[in-house]
C-alpha cells in the first residue's frame, strides 16, 4: 500500500509540474512591465486653450522631455529639445509641448482639414486608459492646432484614423519653434471607474528636418514586437464633476436630383428630404450606447479614385459613416469578418460597446433596406442584390457581437459573431481568436471561424449553390522580431462553402502559406537615413490541392531627405488560369519625395506581363501613377492624381484604362473649407481582341463634378452644402452626356449633456 501511495503522489507531481509549464508558457512569455511610475498631478483648473501656455498651472504640471529619437535612428540624442506636460483635472487631461526648431521658416504646416496631417510637422500624445496593450488612441496637433486622432490596435497592427473624439487644441509658431496645447475631456476616452488609475502614454514629435524623425519619451527596443507595451506608465488621478453624458443629433438631408437617360433625355425629377436622429449616451466611462432612426447614411465625398477594370476580385472600400465608426476598433480580427460597408441603407441602428478591466465587448443591430451580397471564390467573385418576385429589394437584419479578454498582458482572446438575414436568406458567422505574445520578439495570432448560409432561390440557381451551406475559415499568423530582422509566416484556409456575408471576404476555396523575412539597417548619413530589404511571398492552393497562385517578391526600401521614401520591386509570379499554368514577371518602383516645403509628390511605375482576366491572355503589362500635391500658400491645397494602367497583347490594347482624380481645397480656418472634385474614369478596348464583344464597349467614360462648402464646429455639429453632377459617353451620340446632376444640403447639430 504504502508503495501505490509513493506512486500517486509521484504522478501527482508529474502532473502539477506540467501544469505548471503550461501555465509558464502561456502567462509569463513577454515581460511588458514598466519599471517605474511617475504621478500627474491634479488641479482643480480650467485652462484656456489658445496655444500661449501662459495660465500658471502650467507650472506645476508634470514635465517630460522627449529624449529619444526613435526613428530612422533607435534611442539616439534627438537634434532639438522638445518638453511635454501633462495635468489631470476634474473634466479631463491637459497637455502641452514646447518644441524648438532651428529654422522656423522651414516648419511644415498647412491650414487643413482634420486627420490630414501625414506632411505636417506635429506632437501629439498616446494613451492606453486600461493599462492592457491592445489599443491606444491617438492625439496629434500641427502647430496650427490642427487635430489628427486615431485609434491603434496590436490585434491588427493598423492605425485607424476614421476614429473621431470631441477635443480641444491650438497652437502658436514663434521665432525659435512653436508651442501646442491640448484638452482631452474624460468623456472623449474609455477608461476605467476608480479614482486612481494607471494609463500607458507616449508623448511623441514627428520633426521635420532634412529627414523626417521620430522623437519619443520612451526608448524603443525594435526586437520587441508591441508597440502599446512600450509606452511609459503614469498615475493619474480621475476626480470627475461628471460621469457620462447624453447628446441627441438631429440631421437633415435635402436633395434636389435630375436623372437623364443614355439619350440626354430628362426622365426624373425629385425633391427629397432625409430627417434622422442620432443619440449617443456615454453610460459611463467605459460603456457607450448609440442609437440612430432612419439614419444619414449619405457620403457627401467623393471616394480616392481606384483602378478596377481588370481585377479579379472586388475592392475593399473604407468606411466613412459615422455611426459605424464609433468604436468601431473594437470589432477588428484578423479576418474581416465584420466590413460594414456591407450594410448599405439602414432604416435603424443600434450599438453597444464597453470595457471592464480585461473584458473588452460590444454588439450592434441594424435593418437594411437593400440586401447586397458578395458569392466568393477561389478565381474570383460576384455581387448580387437581393429582389423579391416584384423586383423589390429584400430588406435584411444585421447584428454582430464581439468579446474579448486578456487574460494578462502576454494573452487575449475573443469570440465573434455576425448575423444577416432577410425573407429565405440568412447567413451565421461564428468564431474564436487568440493574441498570444510568447516573448517579446515572438507574437502568435490564430483565429477560426464557422458560417451557417441559407441560400434563397435566386442564388441557388444563378450560382449552383445549395439550400443550407456550412464552411470554416481560419488563419495563424506568427511575426518574429530582432533588433535588425523582422519576419512572418501565416498559413490560411476558407472552405469552399464559407462565407462571412458581414465582412469582406471575397476568395474562398483555398489554403494558402505566406512568409517573409526583412532586415533593416539605420544609416548615419545626411542624405539616406534607413535602408530595407528582403523577400517575402505566398503559395496558394484549392482546398483539394490543385495549384492556384504563387508569388515571391525580392524588395528594397529606403529613406532619406525631402520625404524620400523608394521601394524597388520584383515579383516573380505564377498562376493557374482556366487549367493552364502561365508564368510572368513584374518590376516596379515607387518614389515618394518633397523636392519643396510645399510641394509634395508619388511615382508608382510597373512594367511586365499580367493575365487579362477578361479574355485569358497572357499580355504586356504597365501602370504608370503619378500624384501632385502643392500648397500655394498655407490654406490652400491643389492635389491631382493620373493613373494608367496598360494591357497589350499582340501589339493591341485589349485594355487602356487612365483614371483622372484632380481636388482644389481652399481652407478657410481650421472649421470651414470650400472644395472642388473632378474625377474621371476612361476606359479603351481594342474589340477585335475580346472572345465576348457583346458585354464590353470600345469606349467607355464616366465624369463626376462635386463642388463642396464644409463647416464643422464638431465632428457631430456640421453644415454641408454641395452641387454634383455624372457624365456618362453615348457611343451613340459619340459624345458624354449628363447622366444626374444634384444639389444638396447636409445639417447636423449637436445638443449636448441633457
């Protein structure tokens, strides 16, 4: 007996001590503390905003230098001196920055509109209220006081600068720099409930000098693969006079149209007027509901101009609705599984989003008048809109959820799911992921995801589909980081049958390897401040094995003076079209470069062979892309962009496609701007090349004219007022003809705090 109960206990042993590895693996890989903490003082304060720092409380706020040039070169003596402060208060942060230049008359600053700063000198401010490393939002100012705000997040490594909070700045240019002040309110951030908190923040400077650099509080370590992590830690002290607040946005949308057929003929003529309600409640600190009945889904921009006459798949456009765009980071994944440009006109919308120490969460439903749906596959895709047996649009519920929790800095993970469905038709997204930091240079992400889609009549017959489809999707993802190296590997695999009718995944029915491996040097050198080079590619198969697609890339990048920035390019390629391999090369270079303080430009040239998938030839390729940007004067902005895209076969054009995008903006201040926008699409076809004549035309041209007044007091408080008006070519009339032409006026105001 005694001999079974050494045994027992032995394997009792063996068991705590791989549970215990495990546990090791998973909780203490990347070691992200900060190693000490410095207090933000309170006051009680009110300071005016206006860029002087001349209010005494300034003071006694916390000083901090930014010692570090973080970029080209890595915790280097920075050129000029910049001093941040920081106080908390009992309505929200304050901060300013003192920054010396050595040239003032060769400060770049521009009068423009908000989140446009990418050629501006600016300082701006980083913080991650919840101390978890998986986001941080962003606020940037110009020494004009122009704002730029964004949101960050590890899960996918991107900067979202579609994200919008209510703040305050401004800043003043002197003779030897410029000063900036900034207000964030508690009610522009997510944070925790209790008085004393910690927040990672970055104080950050992007200087402009011969080279553009990088100035930080913090030092870098480039091996370690997050960025959020590397942020300092502070103690601040949250006294608010208010918890949450409610703001009710009435609009009003009037439009008058005239729509003319092929014939240059007047066949419509309307008045419309839009009214909506939007509601924002700020429950408290870290939980937001909106609402919105009969919403402004109106986009009064044109999109950027993009080249879409021979792509095989369709092209993700950005969202820029505001409804969607609030808190919007919080539903991000790997996998697209949550695009909501999907959802085109709602009638309703509703959304939720909160944070609780780890928990991250949020939902949102709403009904859409037209159900417009994107049949994947591993070739290619097609878009079809719902109709019932009238040819009346099928209206659709949308609904998403989303979770997420970190269970310590090192490891998250979270569930979604998206819903939509409409008469017969549904379709049912669920699924899991993981953000595993296993140390500090090494970062694994997984995701895995499930549909369930019924399909109406409709797409059954038109895209051989079955009634009830079930398919999977998943994607790993491992990123490894050295102070010089940096590389990838990722696999995925989508079903045949999946689909994420939610989000945007338009290639289904193959698994997939992707890799790369980079290394990165710093030079120390007047002209050429870094340099990059490396391969990288992807292998793509169906689900059954049969080859699809393979490319291998051979790169370098490189930095330097006036904003230069110049990527060369070879891809190698191969791909399987119609049951035939075909192989081709492409060469390219990019080059970006500012020959003056206010002239700024983009080359883009490529040249090779490329598949026509319209025809399946194997034909000469070329793009040419070229874009101007010039400020004539500091609030005003001339922008044009030309892109030619070439397919030759036989010494024939089977396609010459050139897209025009021309924008004057005047800026007025920095709450009001006058633009015009031209844009024009043209596309040539030599027909005696194409195996189907009947679909396509010799000529085709589309033109649009939009003339827009802005002004924003607040990114909910806005005024618009514009003329538009599309061209179309008639090959009948061998002329372009006015296809509509509108006038229309956008109002929104915002009441705050009831």
């Amino acid at each position: 007996m005694e001999k079974a109960s050494t045994r027992t206990k032995t394997s009792l042993e063996v068991n705590e001590i791989m549970k215990n590895t495990l546990l090791a693996l998973f909780f203490s890989g990347a070691s992200f503390a900060n190693e000490s903490l410095s207090e933000v003082p309170y006051q009680d304060i009110k300071i005016n905003i206006d860029g002087a720092l001349s209010e005494a409380a300034w003071k006694d706020a916390l000083k901090i230098d930014l010692n570090y040039e973080v970029s080209p070169r890595i915790n280097a003596q920075p050129d000029v001196k910049t001093t941040a402060k920081i106080i908390s208060s009992n309505s929200g942060i304050y901060v300013s920055f003192e920054s010396e230049y050595q040239n003032t008359d060769k400060i770049k600053v521009f009068l423009k509109e908000r989140d446009l700063l990418d050629n501006d000198e600016k300082v701006g401010i980083s913080i991650d209220a919840f101390e978890t490393g998986k986001i941080a939002y962003k606020f940037f100012v110009n020494p004009l006081g122009v704002q730029e705000d964004s949101s960050f997040s590890e899960i996918t490594g991107e900067t979202k600068k579609d994200w919008d909070a209510e703040w305050l700045s401004s800043g003043q240019v002197l003779d030897n720099g410029y000063t900036t002040e900034i207000f964030i309110p508690y009610n522009s951030l997510s944070m925790p409930e209790n008085e004393e908190q910690v927040w990672n923040i970055n104080f950050e400077r992007i200087y402009y000098d011969s080279i553009i650099k990088t100035f930080s509080n913090s030092p870098v370590k480039r091996e370690i693969s997050c960025d959020i992590c590397q942020y300092s830690s502070y103690r601040v002290t949250v006294k608010k006079e208010s918890d949450g607040y409610l703001k009710i946005i009435p609009s009003l949308v009037a439009k008058k149209s005239t729509l003319r057929d092929a014939g240059d003929n007047i066949i419509d003529e309307t008045d419309d007027y839009e009214p909506s309600l939007d509601l924002k409640w700020r429950i408290n600190s870290s939980h937001t509901l909106n609402t919105t009945i009969n919403p402004d889904y109106s986009q009064v921009e044109y999109d950027d101009a993009l080249l879409e006459a021979n792509a095989k798949f369709a092209l993700n456009r950005p969202e820029k609705r505001t409804f969607f765009l609030e808190n919007n980071e919080y539903f991000l994944t790997s996998i697209d599984a949550v695009n909501t440009r999907s959802i085109v006109a709602p009638d309703y919308g509703l959304k939720f989003t909160g944070q609780h120490k780890s928990h991250t969460y949020g939902a949102f439903v709403g009904e859409d008048s037209e159900t417009n749906l994107l049949i994947p596959g591993n070739t290619g895709d097609e878009e079809v809109r719902l109709v019932d047996e009238n040819q009346e649009n099928i209206k659709s519920t949308a609904a998403v959820a989303r979770y997420r929790t970190d269970l310590n800095n090192n490891l998250s993970v979270g569930t979604i799911l998206t819903s939509r469905s409409g008469g017969d038709y549904s379709n049912v997204v669920t699924g899991v992921d993981t953000n595993w930091y296993i140390s500090d240079s090494l970062l694994l992400k997984s995701q895995y995801l499930h549909s369930e889609t019924k399909n109406p009549f409709s797409v059954q017959s038109e895209f051989n589909k079955d009634r009830k489809e079930q398919g999977k999707a998943y994607k790993v993802i491992l990123d490894y980081y050295t102070e010089d190296w940096e590389s990838f590997i990722d696999y995925s695999y989508f079903s045949a049958d999946f689909r994420a009718d939610l989000g945007f995944v338009p290639m289904v029915d193959y698994k997939e390897v992707n890799s790369g491996l980079f290394r990165n040097w710093v030079l120390e050198n007047q002209h050429i401040s870094s340099f990059k080079a490396g391969i990288d590619g992807y292998v793509t198969h169906t689900t059954q094995g049969d080859f699809l697609e393979k490319n291998i890339n051979y790169s370098a990048e490189l930095s330097g003076s006036n904003n230069l920035e110049v990527t060369a390019l070879y891809q190698d390629q191969s791909e399987n079209f119609d049951g035939e391999v075909l192989h081709f090369e492409k060469q390219s270079i990019n080059v970006d470069i500012a020959p003056l303080s206010n002239i700024f430009t983009s080359f883009e040239y490529i040249q090779g062979q490329a598949i026509d998938y319209v025809n399946g030839y194997l034909s000469d390729y070329d793009l040419k892309s070229l874009k101007l940007s010039w400020y004539p004067s500091k609030n005003i902005e001339i922008t044009s962009t030309y892109i030619n895209e070439n397919l030759v076969y036989e010494g024939s054009n089977t396609l010459d496609a050139k897209v025009y995008d021309i924008r004057l903006n005047y800026q007025f201040n920095r709450e009001s701007y006058l633009r015009l926008t031209w844009q024009n699409y043209r596309n040539i076809r030599d027909l005696a090349l194409y195996l189907d004549k009947d679909h396509f035309q010799e000529k085709e041209s589309n033109s649009g004219l939009q003339i827009v007044y802005a002004y924003k007091t607040s990114i909910d408080t806005v005024f618009y007022v514009g003329y538009s008006e599309l061209h179309s070519y008639n090959p009948n009339l061998d002329k372009d003809v006015q296809l509509n032409k509108n006038l229309f006026v956008k109002f929104s105001y915002a009441f705050d705090e009831f």
